[in-house]
C-alpha cells in the first residue's frame, strides 16, 4: 500500500466512525451508546446469537478480529462483543455474564411444560404450518404425558 492509499483507508474509517457518534448520540435505538455497539449490530453476527422467539429479545455474540481494533482502539484486549436487542428494538453492549443468564432463562423456560413434566426437545411435531390464515414459525414440542406446546411466533 502507498501513502495515498493508507490515507484514503483512514478517511473511510474516520467517516465511518462519525457516522456512528452520531448514531448514538441522537434519540433512538441507539442513543447514549458507545460507537462500536452500531459497528457491530450492523454486521452478520458470527459467533453465536440467542433468542427469545416470542417476544424478539436477543443476545448476538461477535468475535472480535484484529480490523474491529483498527476502527476502534479501545477494543484491544477483548475477545468478544456481546450486543443486547431488548423486544422493543433498542441496542445495547452487554457482557458474557448476563449472555449466560439469558441462555438460561431460555432453556429453563423451554424444558418444563404445563403438567410439571421436560418437553422432548427432540421431538418436533410441527415447524411451519397454517392456523386461520395465520403462518406459524417456530415448534411445537410434546412432554412425556402427551401435552403439546409451541414455542413460536405467528405472522400475516
């Protein structure tokens, strides 16, 4: 790479990063939080995302590479991202710790079903079907007594 071309790569990445200050420091999903959080929400999440599939609430992991450094310094020494999409759409930077407890509640939530008994996970009885014009995303997932819950979503 020449001098011009270094110059131009910094002049993308100071353009890039302002866009982001002002991102988070106007009203919206993303006010009062650090330009990375933008950065990272932006992107194809690569190591791992969580979800709760009824409310849209998720958890979304990133780990974090030698060029996420180069646009934001104060990254050097991390190892991963973790980003926060509360149900009403907001953003925020979370950490392993709270990750961890999301993952539990979730898990914990989807084993029991209403009789006391653990769903079979390993049986799905239904991934996409129709009930009343409505589409239906998501499983349905039958206890060891017979009783049949669906954990999902329903859209238009």
């Amino acid at each position: 790479m020449n001098e011009q071309d270094i110059d131009k790569a910094l002049e993308t990445i100071q353009a890039v990063v302002k866009r982001y200050k002002e991102d988070v420091s106007r009203p919206g999903k993303y006010q009062g939080e650090k330009p990375y959080v933008v950065y990272f929400n932006e992107r194809d999440w690569e190591a791992d995302i969580i979800s709760d599939d009824t409310d849209g609430e998720s958890i979304r992991v990133w780990e974090i590479v030698p060029e996420d450094v180069l646009v934001f310094p104060e990254l050097a020494g991390k190892k991963e991202m973790y980003i926060h999409v509360s149900p009403d759409g907001f953003v925020s930077q979370t950490n392993e710790a709270q990750y961890a407890a999301f993952e539990k509640m979730l898990e914990e939530r989807h084993e029991a079903c209403r009789c006391g008994e653990n769903m079979d996970m390993t049986r799905t009885e239904l991934s996409i079907g129709r009930r009343e014009g409505k589409e239906l995303v998501g499983r349905m997932f039958q206890c060891p007594n017979g009783h049949l819950t669906w954990w999902g979503e329903e859209s238009q």
